[in-house]
C-alpha cells in the first residue's frame, strides 16, 4: 500500500527537535503480521495522535515503542538514541506511558503510586535504605516533594492519602498520568486516556494534556474519540490493518475519504489484505503470556 504522508503546516522551528523518530516498525506474531512498516515521528512541543478502528495495531505500535515487544523489524530512537529493549530501560531514557486498562496499585495510597514512578530518578540503593542515612533521607524528601507537585499538577493533591481504588474513575486516569510523569519523561504515551469518561471528566483530561505538552513533553496519544483527538492534536497519523493510511494535520485527516471508509468498514483502492483483530489479539495474548513464563524462571 502507498502511504500519503501528507505533513503538517505548523512551522518545525516552533516544535523543535524530533524527541521520538520510529521507523520502518514491524511485528510478527508467527506467521501474523500486527504492525507493517509504519514509520512515525514526534518533535518536542507536539502533541501527536494515532488513530485507527479496532484491531489496526494501534496499541501494538506502542508496545514496539516501549519495549514490552521487540520489532521484529525497524528501529525506534529517542533523541537521536536507538531504544533499549527493556520497558524500564525505556522508561529510564526518558520515555514514559500509560495503558489502555488502568495498572494502578490498587492498596496503595494516591502519593505512593505516584513515588512508585520516581524510582528510575532515585540513585539510593539498598544499604542507603536500610540504613536510611542523611543521603537516603534527602532523596526521600525530594522524591516526596516532586511526587506532591505533580499531584497538584493533576489536581488530586487533596486525595494524596486516598487509597487508588477508592479514587473515582477520571481521578485514577489522572493518577495514571502523574505517575507516568514522576519519571520526568521528554515523551509520554498515553493508551486511551479518555476511555470510559464523560464529556466533563473528557474535558478535564484535554486540558490536561495540553497542560503537560506546555510544560515542554512531546504527547503521542491512541484515542477512539475523535473530537477529542482532532481537537487537541497538531498531527494525526492513521493505522489501518496494521499499516500506515494517512498522516497529516487533523484538517486533512479527518476529511480523507479512505479514513471516513476505514471506520465505517468500506472497502477502499489500496487497502491492505484483510487480518482479523481477533488473530491479532489471539497473537498478542500468547506473545505476553510466554513473556511473562520467561520473566518468572
């Protein structure tokens, strides 16, 4: 398939470097191609969306960015660095996340989920903790006070000892962010970070992002809600079946018939072979569990 690659207007002196630069991305699961080729970039002070209906590889797209999945093949830089393959080495590079289903820590308190994300900036190891010298006291404090900003950053410093389970639903979704900042990320992620909310909590959350993208973190966002990401985003990239349909400003994008036909499920010139999402899912399952048998011996 040829792939427009329509670019935005916006002035590239005005965004800045280019913080994440993917290209090429693909991953094969056996014989099941879930992401083709897909190339993709995001400049400092951009907030970029990825779009595309059920089953198109979005989510695998960000897996391969993250490290929870290798490209089978392609590379993905960050800064001009190629990635580790480990997630929490990815994190340490400055890359940060959230999911799709929420992973908070349930029976923790909002404050300690949100300390839980600053331990890739700490350099207190283990004898400093359990002697907990002047040193491991003041990496503590700082840590606390860092934790407390962000909190007031996403308007939960109220609830700081408020269990996450107890948090309303738009709340944990805020949390879920906060922590992903405390690791003082360049680019942050965020898997359907509207899901499931109303048009206020919905509104909240765009301001917020737009919020965080002020403070000078490039945003690369997945949303099914497209007022919210043709609103919010400066580009918008779509992923069909797996590859890259279009990528260009939200103007253009959302008046390209082979978008329009790609959600409504119509055939259009060029469209790849047909993969079921349910393949894909079936694929991605075994992918994790085996992952996670080998994490455990």
């Amino acid at each position: 398939m040829t792939t427009d690659t329509t670019t935005t207007t916006k002035d590239t002196a005005a965004t800045g470097t280019t913080v994440l630069d993917a290209r090429g991305v693909t991953k094969r699961f056996g014989g099941l191609t879930a992401v083709h080729d897909v190339d993709l970039t995001v400049d400092s002070g951009e907030i970029v969306g990825l779009i595309g209906p059920n089953g198109a590889g979005k989510t695998t797209f960000f897996n391969c960015l993250t490290g929870l999945y290798v490209p089978t093949e392609g590379s993905v830089r960050y800064k001009d660095k190629v990635l580790p393959r480990r997630p929490h080495q990815v994190t340490q590079a400055g890359v940060a996340r959230t999911f799709q289903n929420i992973r908070l820590f349930a029976n923790m308190t909002v404050l300690e989920n949100v300390l839980v994300g600053r331990h890739t900036r700490t350099r207190e190891g283990l004898w400093s903790a359990l002697l907990r010298g002047p040193g491991f006291r003041k990496a503590e404090d700082a840590s606390e006070r860092r934790a407390m900003d962000l909190l007031e950053f996403t308007g939960l410093a109220t609830k700081r000892n408020h269990l996450a389970r107890n948090l309303p639903y738009g709340d944990q979704r805020k949390l879920e962010i906060a922590r992903a900042l405390a690791s003082d990320p360049g680019l942050l992620l965020l898997d359907e970070p509207t899901a499931g909310m109303n048009p206020q909590e919905t509104q909240a959350t765009q301001d917020l992002v737009r919020s965080v993208r002020d403070e000078g973190i490039a945003v690369l966002v997945i949303e099914h809600d497209m007022r919210f990401i043709f609103n919010m985003c400066d580009r918008v990239a779509v992923l069909v079946q797996g590859e890259k349909l279009v990528e260009g400003p939200p103007s253009v994008v959302q008046s390209d018939e082979r978008v329009v036909a790609a959600y409504l499920g119509t055939p259009f010139e060029g469209a790849p072979e047909d993969e079921h999402s349910a393949e894909v899912e079936a694929a991605e399952n075994a992918a994790r569990e085996q992952r996670t048998e080998g994490e455990s011996k």
